[in-house]
C-alpha cells in the first residue's frame, strides 16, 4: 500500500498504480516542515477522486496549513461549474 503521497495512487484488485514525479520528495519535506508553502495554499479534490484522495489531500493540508476543499460526489475532473467560480474569484480578488 503507498503512504498517503498526495496524487499518488494503488488499486490492489486491479493492479493499477501512479505516482506522480517527485510525489514522494514533496511528501517528505511536507513532513519534516520544509516544504516551501505559498501563504495562501488551497487544495481542492472530489470525494471520489481516485488519484488525489480526499485522505491524502487532507493528510498534506494538515502538514502544510493549507486549506483543503472536498468537493462531494465529484471525481478528479472537479468540472467547468466547479472550477469556473474558484478561477473568477482569483481573476476578481
């Protein structure tokens, strides 16, 4: 099983597997308190997301302070009705 590596991926039943490149590195330094986060980190995934998990997301927020969204019922492809208002309200500021 891979440790909770934000964006990595297993399915034992099917033996799928991904891993981002530096996935593991990021990981790391996310847990020793080096990594280098922005002032203002957000991650947004689905509930169903299948290559960044909601538990690995949250795993990393809760190591890098950043905001973690969960979008319900979505899967990684969040959609244009999703993403379209978070993109504006960045345009907007």
């Amino acid at each position: 099983m891979l440790s909770p590596i934000l964006g990595a991926f297993e399915n034992e039943a099917t033996g799928q597997a991904f891993v981002p490149p530096y996935a593991d590195r990021i990981f790391a330094m996310a847990q020793r308190g080096t990594f280098p986060t922005p002032p203002q980190l957000t991650i947004h995934t689905g509930s169903e997301d299948w290559q960044s998990p909601p538990a690995s997301a949250l795993a990393f927020g809760d190591l890098t302070g950043a905001a973690v969204h969960i979008a319900p019922g979505r899967g990684h492809m969040l959609g244009k009705d999703y993403v379209g208002p978070l993109l504006d309200g960045w345009l907007v500021g």
